[in-house]
C-alpha cells in the first residue's frame, strides 16, 4: 500500500455538494455548505481555476481573491480531470458510483479504451454508462428550473447527454455572452438554478501553461465578468463560482516515457487514464504472480515522484468513493499517479498529440485537487 495516500475524508467539504446545495437554498432547505435562501441560483465552474492558480495571480483577478477566503477552498474528485469532476458536479455522486473514473476508461465489453469527453457511439450510451440520477432531474422533479450555459458545440454532446441530462441547453459564444444570458434567466425565471460553464482557462493551460500570458488574460477578463454580473443580479440570488480542478505545468524534459523500460510494460494490455494519472489494464490472463510483480517493478521505479497502487488499494482507501461492481472493470488493475511534476506518456500510441499539452492535472496533488467555491449574492460572507 502506498504511503500517505492524499484522499479527503468522508466529511470534507466536496465539489459534490455545490450543485446539491444550490438546488436545495432555492427551497430555503438545509444544505452541505450552508447556503440561505436564494430567488435563483447561479454556479459558475471556470474549468481548470485550481485554488493555488488562482491565488498565485491574485493581483490579476483582485474581485475573486478578494471574496476568497481560507474557508473558501474544497477538493474536486479523485482522479482530478473534467470527465470525473463534472459529472461528480451534476450528479453529487463520487466516480465510484457515477462510473466516469478517468479521461480514457476501459469499455471491457468491446476491449477498448474510450476517452470520456468526446469518444460516445452507439456501443457506450450516454444514459446508462453514467449510471446516476442528476442534481438536474431531481431539481425539475421538486419545481426548480435547471438550465445549463455553454459552448454550442456541446449542445447534443455524448458527454453532455451523460452529465447534462434534465437541464435546458441554453448555448451562448463567448464568456460574456454566458454572463449577459445568466442575468436574463435570473430575471425571466422563477427559481432558476443556472450553471454556467468556462472551458476557456483550460484549453489555454493546456495549450499554453497556466503561466503563460494567455491564461493570464482570459483570468482577467473572467475576473472582471463575474465582478460585473454580481453587481447587476437580481437581489436575492445566489452566486457561486467554482472549478473542477487545478493545474500544473509540465515541460517536455518532465516527461517520461512508460515504454522506455520494457518490464514496465510487459503484460500490460491498455495504457489509460491521463498523464498525471496512469491506469493501466493487464492482459485478462495474467495471472496474479505476474501481476504481483509489475506491480512491485512499478513501485521500484516510480514511487519516488508517483503515488503507485492497485486497483484493489485505491478502493480501499477511497480513491473513487464506494465503487459499484459495474464500474470496477472501468478502473486500472495498477494506478499511477505523478507527485512530482512530471508526465507519464507511452511512445507506442498512434496520436501522440498529448505530448505537446503543457497543462496538466489528473493527479492527487494539492494543486490539483484544491478548488475555490467563492460565494457572492445573497450567498456572500460578512
């Protein structure tokens, strides 16, 4: 087993809770984070916004840091990717029961791997490979109108018919479109609960680091867009402005390629997961000697900048949450996940674009896993 494995414990406040709570402060119902009661509710996830990013810009986004406190951060899901963290948004479950435990998970049945955003057909269904109810559904079902806000290019999405399922789709271009068309729900509808997506951060990060001047700009203009819609919403509604995970940079001399030590790889069928966290899927008829055994090589060479385990380990200490059988055969016979900064990539893979992603999460790390949930409206602290 490795050693002091970083999961939050079972009471720790969660990304789980916010959509949940949300719904609930539109009733005046008791709720995880404490919320009062609210006319309407907006949640705004600002993709890749980790808590440490954010606070290292601090003078380039004062209004978010300003209403941020020490008591203001929570953990995303563990693995720390959008796959897992949203769905876990929306449906206030964790991976283990959700069943959307990485980027790219085993589809056992047709012995392939399938990346959880874009890779939906007709052989891995939307509705039933995301197993659980959402926050959405049951909001509609006690009254509550839940309406989502993006890109219009996830309109009908595989990902968004898993995790979106039971809110309207309003699509709107840019960031400040989403913002203007957040104001005009909060003012037309009775008991809104908008949630508001802002991929922008991210796909900067990745193509760019959260470093780099571009990521830069956009928090900026993320920063000035929520301060100027908090002044104009409606009094009595409720904002909240959260992530689903961090970022860390990684330089392409952190790289390290799996392939490169051939006994690391030996019996290995499926390499998946994402960089900063590998799962890795042996052949079926490894037997549990041999598999014992990569396993320990594994840990030779990596713990000392990885955490390593096997599946059984991450499920006993709580990695995905309680684990449904069904989704057990979606989770790597052997899990590794980067401590240091660095990447894991496999050479042998057909698209080797993923290597020019400077951005990265997925990995248990603080920085990672440490998000904002910063409250204004009738939402705010005193």
């Amino acid at each position: 087993m490795p050693a002091m494995l970083p999961v939050p414990t079972d009471d720790a406040p969660r990304l789980t809770d916010v959509l949940g709570s949300s719904a609930a402060s539109l009733g005046g119902g008791a709720n995880a984070f404490g919320l009062p009661a609210a006319s309407g509710v907006v949640v705004v996830l600002v993709d890749g916004l980790g808590a440490a990013n954010l606070q290292a810009r601090a003078g380039h986004a004062r209004f978010l840091t300003g209403r941020m406190a020490k008591r203001d951060v929570i953990r995303t899901v563990l693995p720390s990717t959008t796959a897992a963290a949203l769905a876990s948004l929306t449906t206030g479950r964790l991976p283990g029961e959700h069943g959307l435990v990485g980027y790219r998970s085993l589809d056992a049945a047709n012995d392939r791997l399938v990346n959880q955003l874009s890779g939906w057909d007709a052989a891995m269904v939307p509705e039933t490979w995301q197993r659980c109810e959402t926050v959405f559904e049951r909001a509609a079902a006690a009254g509550i109108d839940p309406i989502v806000i993006g890109a219009a290019r996830y309109t009908d999405s595989g990902f968004t018919r898993a995790v979106l399922r039971g809110a309207e789709y309003r699509a709107a271009a840019s960031i400040a479109d989403r913002f203007s068309a957040a104001l005009e729900l909060l003012a037309s509808r009775t008991a809104p609960l908008v949630y508001l997506y802002v991929p922008e951060l991210d796909q900067a990060a990745h193509a760019h680091g959260w470093e780099s001047d571009r990521w830069l700009g956009l928090l900026e203009q993320v920063d000035a867009e929520v301060a100027d819609f908090e002044r104009r919403m409606p009094r009595g509604a409720g904002l909240l402005v959260t992530a689903d995970h961090g970022v860390v940079d990684v330089p392409s001399h952190r790289h390290v390629f799996i392939d490169a030590k051939a006994d690391l790889v030996e019996g290995v069928r499926h390499v998946g997961g994402e960089p900063r966290f590998l799962s890795l899927y042996l052949e079926p008829g490894l037997g549990a000697e041999d598999r014992g055994a990569l396993l320990a090589r594994w840990r030779a060479a990596e713990e000392h900048r990885a955490w390593v385990m096997s599946r059984d380990e991450a499920i006993d200490v709580g990695v995905y949450g309680a684990v449904a059988d069904e989704v057990r055969p979606r989770i790597g016979d052997i899990l590794v996940a980067a401590r240091a900064g660095i990447a894991y990539y496999d050479r042998r893979e057909p698209n080797r674009q993923a290597e020019l992603m400077i951005g990265q999460h997925g990995s248990l790390t603080d920085d990672e896993t440490r998000v904002p949930l910063i409250r204004g409206g009738v939402f705010r602290r005193d």
